[in-house]
C-alpha cells in the first residue's frame, strides 16, 4: 500500500476580487503547500505544480470534462446552458467533435485567412498610428478579434456588440455564483438569443469556418443540432480569449519596453514571445476537471466524483519548471505552458490565436518603437480570465 500524506487545506477562496486582483503570491502557496491542495471554502481540490496540472490534463480517463470544466458539477446541479459537446464532453462524444474542429483549424486549413489577417493587422496600426494616443484594450485587443474572428467564421454585422457580453457570461459561469457572474448574466435572454440565432446554417456565409462546420453534417459525421452546438463552441472560444491575450501582450510590452525593442530588432522571436506573454501572463488561468474515480496524488487521496480545480497559470509560473519564472523574457523557450492546456482538449483554436497576435504584432513591430503608458491600467476581473479593462496607451512611431 501507498503511503498517505496528510493533505494541505487552504481557506483562501481563488474567485474573490482579492485574489483576482493579485493570484500570483496566492498560486506560489498553493504551489508550495502540496502536490494538490484542499480549498475548504468550496470543498474542492487544487493542482498548482506544472507536473500536476500536466498530468490531470493529459489523464482524461480519471480527471473527466463531461461533469463540466467549472465549478458547478453538472451531474449535481443543472448547468446555466446546455453543455458544450466539444468542452464539456468526454470520449467518444468529444473524440467525434473534436475530429471536425481539429481538421478545420488546422495550421495548414487556416493558412488561408493568413493574408487577411495580415491586412486588417497594417490597417488597424495604420489608424491607431494616426490617432497616437488611444485605449489598449478597447481600440486593438477588442477591435482586432471582434472585426477577424466574425468574419472568418462567417457571421453577419449586425448585432457583433454581443459577443463579449455572451464571452463574459461562458467565462465567468466556469467559476461560482459569485457577484461577477451575477453581473455577467444580467443580459443573459437577449445575449444568449442572439448567439443562438448566428449558429444555424441560414445565419452563416457559405465559405466560413462556420459552415465548414456543417460540411460535415453533409459528410455523415454530425447532425445538424451538433455542428450549430459547435458554432456556438466557435462564438464561445474565439474571442474573449484572443482579446484577453493580445490585451495581455500589449500590457507586457508596454510594461517591460526593453523586451519590445528586443522583438523589433527581431521580427522572427514574435510568435516567441506571444508564447512567452501566454505564459507569464496567461488570459485563460484556470479550468477544471471532475475524478471518475479515486486516485492518488503525491500520496494524498482524491475521492471519486470530486471537482479539482487546475492553475494552469501557476504551473506557468512553477520554478520546477521554470528558471526565474517570474520573468518575462521573450527570448526564453516558453512552449510547454499550459494556458492551452495539454492533452485531448488541448486548445484547438490555438492555430488562430498565434496567427491573430502574429499579425498584430508583426504589423506594429514595423512602425512602433514602443508603447508608452499614459495611465495606470485597470483590471477586468473575470472567474477564469485575467486582463485588463483599459490600457491608456501612447505610441512612439518608428
Ligand atoms: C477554453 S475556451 C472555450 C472552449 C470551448 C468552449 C468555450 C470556451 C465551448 O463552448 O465549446
């Protein structure tokens, strides 16, 4: 028999603004308590070492999504929409999806969006140079993804201002019923009415990724219902996260400018050091799994059916690890972060979001030589996002 080692209990409650506002101490704790740590608070447990987190995501027989990969444990309590039949789906239903999406998105299919990517990238640096002095987040980390992302997976115009209320709403539903989600659900009809309403085949431009989504409805390997679940998972995961992560490299590079000046004396390091800021910064900071059975970590013993609650931005952060993992050096080997996950639900959109912050950071690598901070940045709290809400910014043309 295994030897058993008493578990470590923490009472800090990792969705409270506190602890939003400044997680980093908090995961070094957390790291430094145990291999999994109990969080007596929500009586769930918690992986904050890089091994750990790895090995939970890349055990899905044991550590399973289709309980749901927030808080809230589908299988005890309804879940405020119908599950995601890619995130929150275990094998053989998600083997099914996932098969579409990955053929979809991969590099080699979405090479194709690459020269108007580029384009909307010079155009939009273009504008921003003219003006000089505009908002980080609102006017490049929120403007580039809401005008790319809908175009490409051939949505409409009309009604686009919904798709960050209904990100906030997915985003802030993984953590628990606390005042952000409160607040994100406060539109939640119409919001949800209107996302709905862009996932059938009539609402989609017939050469998209949306309707790449029903090609496969023709080819025999989902039903109609299915591929517009999946155009939702599209709505869902493409742009809040891309948001948050262009916002989160714009912020890094405005506030460590050496860094900056390294990339613009090499363009080639740029898809590097978005490696880098997803690391160190991760926009995406937490996920969960449910066990399906009981299994030893570290010689403490998780029980069946309980929420485990994974710091994929503490892992990033593990000097296990990591050397000086509290650095952003954008010169490093940052691949091997977890902020995409690992394993079967890897992120499967990550061909896109490398090739948006490619584009945009590409584009003002040309003709910034640095961003200069005209007001302290505020923070967007969020259940499973970090970012910031605004990012006063000045350019300095090259
Ligand atoms: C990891 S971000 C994300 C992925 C998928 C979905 C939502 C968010 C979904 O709805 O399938």
């Amino acid at each position: 028999m295994d030897t058993l080692v008493e578990r470590a209990v923490s009472a800090v409650d990792p969705f409270s603004h506190a602890f939003l506002e400044n997680p980093y101490p908090h995961h070094e704790a957390f790291r430094e308590a145990g291999p999994v740590v109990w969080l007596e608070h929500y009586g769930i447990w918690a992986m904050a070492r890089h091994q750990e987190v790895r090995d939970a995501l890349t055990d899905w027989q044991t550590y399973c999504s289709g309980a749901g990969v927030g808080l809230s444990d589908f299988r005890k309590e309804p879940p405020w929409r119908p599950p995601s039949i890619v995130l929150e789906a275990d094998p053989p239903l998600h083997t099914r999806t996932r098969a579409v999406l990955t053929r979809i998105l991969s590099p080699a299919a979405i090479s194709v969006l690459r020269e108007t990517l580029m384009r909307e990238a010079e155009s939009l640096v273009e504008r921003l140079l003219a003006r000089r002095e505009f908002d980080g987040i609102a006017d490049l980390a929120e403007a580039y993804p809401l005008k790319v992302f809908p175009d490409s997976v051939g949505i409409a115009e009309q009604g686009r201002e919904n798709l960050l209320p209904y990100g906030s709403m997915v985003f802030n539903g993984f953590g628990p019923r606390n005042d952000l989600f409160d607040k994100a659900m406060c539109n939640a009809g119409p919001v949800r009415d209107w996302i709905m309403s862009k996932c059938s085949r009539a609402a989609l431009a017939p050469n998209g990724l949306g309707m790449q989504i029903f090609r496969a409805v023709d080819a025999g390997e989902l039903t109609e219902a299915e591929a517009g679940m999946l155009v939702r998972s599209f709505l869902s995961a493409g742009v809040d996260t891309t948001v948050y992560g262009l916002g989160n490299a714009l912020y890094c590079f405005a506030t460590y400018p050496q860094q900056w000046t390294i990339l613009r004396e090499n363009p080639s390091l740029i898809r590097l050091a978005f490696e880098e800021v997803l690391r160190f910064e991760a926009p995406v900071q937490t996920f969960f799994r449910t066990t399906t059975r009981s299994v030893d970590v570290g010689g403490v013993h998780l029980g069946e059916g309980e929420k485990v609650l994974l710091f994929l931005a503490a892992a990033n952060r593990d000097p296990r690890r990591w050397e000086r993992p509290d650095e952003f050096d954008v010169k490093r080997r940052a691949t091997g972060h977890m902020t995409f996950g690992t394993g079967i639900h890897g992120c499967v959109g990550q061909a896109v979001a490398r090739l948006e912050a490619e584009a945009v950071f590409g584009a003002l690598a040309k003709r910034v030589t640095a961003f200069e901070l005209t007001g302290e940045p505020m923070l967007r709290l969020n259940n499973t996002l970090r970012g910031r809400d605004t990012l006063p910014l000045r350019l300095v043309p090259a």
